[in-house]
C-alpha cells in the first residue's frame, strides 16, 4: 500500500501577507489520516476507537489460552496501538519496509483501515509491561468493508467477480499477520488460528482471504516457490481471483516439470505452508510491494475447503494445554 499522502483541499488559504503555495488548514492535514469520521488510531494517543457492535455480541474478547499466552481481541485503542507497534517492529525494523512518514514518526505500522478492523492479539502475560503483544492478525468483515472503503486485498487483486460469483456467501479479510521473532513457533500461530476459527464461526464466515507475502521484491529470485503455488495450488475457475492488471507479476516463471514440491515447499514462508495444510488456493499472478520489500499472493480459503480434523483441532473443545 501506498505511504500516507497530504494533498491540498479545496478552499485553503494562504497565511496573510505570503504569496507562497496556499497552506492547507490542520484538518486537510489530518485527512488522510481519517477514513470513514474515524481518527487514524496510529496517529493520536487519544484517538477515539468506537468499538461497540463490532464483535457481536456472545463474542469474547479471550478466544483461547495455552499457560501465559492468551489470544483475544483488541478491546481498546491502547491495545490496537500496541500491535501496530509489534507490526513496526517486524514489517519495518526486520524486514526492511519503508515507513511513511507519519509511520516512522510514531513507530506504528497503521493505515485507515485499522479503525474498520477487528485486531486479533496473541498475549504473553508473563512479558514486561508494554512488551505483552507477541502476534496480531487483522480481520475485517465483508459488511464492515462495505461500509467503509472495501478490502484491502482489492488494491493488488480484482475479487469483485469472485464476490459476486459467490454473492450469497459472507467474506473475511485476514491480513497484517505477524509474530514476534522468539515466539513464531507451532503454540502462537496455533492460538491465532484457534483465535479466528472462533470468529469464523460466531460471525457464520464462509470464505476467508488475503493477502500473504513472500520476502523480496525479485520474481525471479522467488521463482520455485511462486511457479509451485501456480502449478500445484492454483484455486479453482471460480475462485481464480487475478493480480490487478497494472501490478501483475507472472507466477509461471518456471515450466511444471521443473518444480520439485519439496524444494517449493521449504522455500515457502510458514505462514503460506500452513493456509495450503487448511486447504486454501491461490489467485493468478503475483504483486510487488516495493513499500513492504515483499512479492505478495492471493490466499482463498472457503470453510467449506477446511479439512475436518483442523476444524476440530481449532475448536473451542480442543486441548492444547500441554502444546
């Protein structure tokens, strides 16, 4: 996604006695960092984050619990702060993203969708103060999207003929996922999907998708693990989302026969390797994200594809004390 940008209003007046460019008021200033009447959430420590309606009611916030790990759903704008500072730290102190520069200013990866989106934490509560946000997972709602300014996937991916091919179906956005380095082991993505398998169900989801990412913005240089996704899990026609034409990156950039599936599959980034276990498929084409220093693919995953022992192991009865 693009870096924040200030563009001039309509109206705006000079400062008295300057014959320079017009200076926009604050409030243009603050524009784009405003979507739907909702303050940015990255921006003000005290921005206002109306969260009433938006789980449904019966619905948490804690989703699971494996000893001090706990995943639940951000319930305040300190908490949502608190991932996008986690988001930070991963996507631009680790993997070499470039902030904005209201992003850099505040040490928080946020964008206007953050306001529209449930925010999913993993929490360690036996880590210091301020430092208890170990993963996060962004969710947004078909209906919530639709209200606002759609799916953060149809930047880069043109899912409007699926939705409507699938119109009577309800659609999640899964996207910013990340974990922080000493706990990306098989007990935190564990509790993150024991997290949105519970969202899945109390909203009635039928189909999730997103976007995931690989590091690097060289096709070439990912061309076993991008050629493997398009031979070997391509989704299905009516599924097949493609790559927006302006940003299409060709998957194929090696022939089927020069693949070998095991070579492919530990080239895959393990987020990637565990929607293909759930059973997801991908769109056509891929998408460089030159801000993020990624090569980014379409991830569909209906419910309906999900094999049944995962829907048991994510359930609310299933024991992962000992994990």
């Amino acid at each position: 996604m693009a870096p924040l940008a200030v563009q001039d209003p309509s109206g705006s007046r000079p400062m008295p006695g300057s014959s320079t460019r017009p200076i926009p008021p604050l409030s243009a200033l603050l524009a784009p960092l405003r979507k739907g009447g909702s303050a940015a959430i990255g921006f003000f420590p005290g921005a206002p984050l109306h969260l009433a309606g938006r789980r449904g009611a019966g619905l948490g916030p804690t989703l699971g619990r494996i000893g001090p790990l706990e995943v639940r759903l951000a319930t305040s704008a300190r908490e949502i702060r608190r991932a996008q500072r986690l988001r930070f730290e991963v996507f631009y102190g680790e993997m070499a993203a470039r902030p904005s520069t209201a992003v850099r200013l505040t040490g928080r990866d946020f964008d206007g969708y953050d306001a529209s989106c449930d925010h999913l934490l993993v929490i360690d509560h036996d880590a210091p103060a301020g430092r208890q946000v170990v993963g996060t997972y962004r969710l947004l709602r078909q209906e919530v999207a639709e209200r606002a300014f759609g799916f953060y996937t149809a930047d880069e991916y043109d899912i409007a003929p699926v939705m409507r091919a699938h119109a009577g179906l309800r659609f999640l956005e899964l996207g910013r996922s990340c974990v922080l380095k000493d706990y990306r082991n098989k007990r935190t993505v564990e509790l993150l999907w024991q997290g949105i398998w519970a969202y899945v169900l109390h909203h009635r989801i039928d189909v999730m998708l997103g976007c995931a990412s690989l590091e690097g913005t060289d096709p070439d240089r990912l061309a076993l693990p991008l050629s493997f996704l398009h031979h070997h899990a391509s989704a299905p026609e009516g599924w097949r989302a493609r790559a927006v034409s302006r940003r299409f990156v060709a998957m194929d950039r090696l022939p089927r026969e020069a693949v070998d599936p095991k070579m492919a599959l530990h080239a895959l980034p393990p987020l990637i390797k565990g929607y293909l276990r759930l059973g997801a498929s991908f769109g056509e084409g891929a998408v460089i994200d030159r801000q993020f220093n990624t090569t980014d693919v379409l991830v569909v995953l209906p419910v309906s594809a999900i094999h049944p022992r995962y829907k048991a192991h994510f359930g609310p009865d299933a024991d992962r004390s000992a994990a």
